[in-house]
C-alpha cells in the first residue's frame, strides 16, 4: 500500500514537473547591432546578449547579428518594426529621416557631458515617458540605452579648434549633425558606419566621426588617419535598444523585466568600461605616433553655441518639441544651460 502511495505521488510530482516544462514560454529574438564583435562595443552587446538568456535560464534565446550583416544600419529600425528582425541594437540616429524627433533621444549634440547625466534624464528626467509615444508610433518599444561617451575624430589634418573645420570632408551620421557641422564650415558626407574604413583609405573622406576612441581603434581608423581629439566634446549618441512592440508585448512579463533591469546593467558597464577603454587607447595612439588634441574652454563653448542655435530648427513636430522641452529642463536643472 505504502509503495502504491509512493508511486501515486511520484506520478504526481513527475505530471506537475512535466506540465511546468510545457507552460513555460521560451522567447527568440533576431537582433542586429552595427558595431562589429572585435570592437569594446560589439563585445559589450554580446555581454548582453549572454546576460539576458543566462538571466531566463534559457528561455530567452538571441540570434545577434554583427557589423549590419542583415540590413544596412540606417535600415534597422524598419527591419525591425516590419518583422525581418525583431530588434534594433544600433541608435534612433538612423531614424531622423522618420520624425526629427528621433535626434533628440539619439544625440543632442553640445548638450551633455557625461553619460552619466544623459543616462539620468532618460532613467530619473522624464525621458523615456517622453520618447516612448515616439517608438510606440512607428510599431516599436524602447527598451533601454547604452552611452560610450563622448566621441573623438579620426582625422588626416588636425582638429584642435573650430577654424579647423573649414572645408573638412568627413563622415557624419544623418541627422542635425550635418546642419551643425555645415554651420561650422564643414563638408558632411552621409555614409553607413560599415563604409567607414574602406572611404578613409580610398580618400573620398578626409575624417571621420564614427565612434569614441577605443571603438575608432577597433576599427583601424587610425592605421590610415594620425589625428584625433581627446576627450571628446562633439557627440555623444545614445546607442538603443529598440524592439517591435507587438513582439516585445508577446513576451512573458518577466523575460520583459530581464531585458530591461539587463539594458540597465549595459549601460553602466558601458560608460565604466569607456572610462577605461579611451584612456587606454590614448595612451597606445601617442606611442604610434597619432596626435591627440584637446580643445580649450572658449573653443568648446563656440561649438556649444552652435549646435544649441541648431535644436530649435529639429523641433519641428509635437515630439521633437516635447523631448527638446524635457532635454532644456533637465539641463538647465544640471547647469548645462543658462
């Protein structure tokens, strides 16, 4: 009798352990991010990518795809939102084109200074409640940032001052950067992030703004090019994660919470790991012999005074204005904007 009890309830436990392994829900995701995996930041997205599928005990499975290998960059937030991937690891950026607003949650240009004070108007300032209607609109979430930093030139002349701008073909992402740098007297030249190395060593650039120092080095900039600036003052993109809402919505609450709280742990590892990659790189570049130029007080404030004069000119739907207004308020909370 005893032994018939025991395997009645040995039954029992084996049924339960066998209906909790077919209600659980597993989670695919297709994610394409432009940095290549040898670069700080492809390695720092496949930290994430191992993060969030140890997190779920598996039930989060991802299929990365590197260096823009499904679409190009400027195409991934439409490959995601259609369904050809389920997820966009690069920056709104790309995405300008769509809605102006887009720039403001990508880069503000000459607004902060630190990752760590744009993360917090994104976390703490009333960002992600300003940008999520924006994603939202076009099909997609906004799960969360990712901020190396101020980024630094690669360069084949010096850049030490704004004068230096003058007639300076260079790479730049789409958006308010080529208003700004056209402003400056420069010749802005729109190119995907992957055509980067290959238009540097054939001279249809002269420079490029592609990156923070450490990920420039990745990228072998500046085995063709022997200037740069350190520490950056230009641009600070706040590289996204951004998925297809409908899929995001199918996912189990707590596989949406993992990718989050995981984004969350990226970004400070993130701004940590940069702190330490550029110094390192610096170092390295001034014993190859590649100049590094840090540029003056007054220098800085010329093209603060520039790109601030751009914003208004990007307001230009309901909500460009309203990241911009929730941008203005929180800088001027930190100082940044008298």
């Amino acid at each position: 009798m005893k032994l018939l009890k025991l395997a009645a309830t040995l039954a029992g436990t084996a049924a339960l352990i066998a209906g909790t392994a077919v209600s659980a829900q597993t989670t695919k995701l297709r994610i394409q991010t432009h940095y290549a995996p040898e670069t700080v930041s492809g390695k720092l997205a496949a930290q994430y990518v191992e993060d969030i599928q140890e997190m779920s005990g598996g039930e989060i499975a991802v299929e990365m795809f590197y260096s823009s290998s499904v679409v190009k960059s400027v195409e991934t937030f439409d490959a995601a939102a259609t369904g050809i991937i389920d997820c966009d690891m690069t920056g709104s950026g790309y995405s300008t084109g769509k809605n102006s607003a887009f720039q403001f949650v990508a880069d503000i240009m000459g607004g902060y200074d630190t990752p760590y004070q744009q993360l917090s108007w994104l976390y703490f300032g009333g960002g992600k409640e300003a940008a999520a209607p924006l994603y939202n609109k076009y099909g997609m979430e906004l799960i969360g940032w990712w901020v190396y930093g101020q980024e630094s030139f690669a360069s084949g002349k010096p850049i030490e001052k704004v004068a230096d701008f003058k007639d300076w073909k260079f790479r730049s992402p789409p958006g308010m950067e080529t208003k700004i740098f056209e402003k400056l007297g420069a010749k802005p030249i729109v190119m995907d992030f992957t055509e980067i190395f290959t238009a540097l060593e054939t001279g249809i650039i002269d420079g490029a703004d592609a990156s923070g120092l450490a990920n420039n080095v990745g990228l072998g900039l500046y085995d063709i090019v022997k200037y740069a600036n350190f520490p950056g003052f230009h641009s600070m993109p706040s590289d996204h994660l951004a998925c297809n809402k409908a899929v995001f919505d199918a996912m189990p609450a707590a596989h949406q919470k993992i990718m989050k709280v995981g984004m969350e742990a990226l970004a400070l590892r993130t701004a940590l790991t940069f702190e330490k990659k550029n110094a390192e790189a610096a170092a390295m570049l001034r014993e190859q012999g590649v100049t590094l130029s840090q540029w003056s007080p007054e220098e800085l404030q010329k093209f603060r005074t520039v790109a601030q004069s751009v914003w208004p000119e990007f307001a230009d739907t309901p909500e460009a204005e309203a990241l911009v207004e929730s941008h203005i308020a929180y800088l001027t909370q930190l100082g940044l904007v008298k």
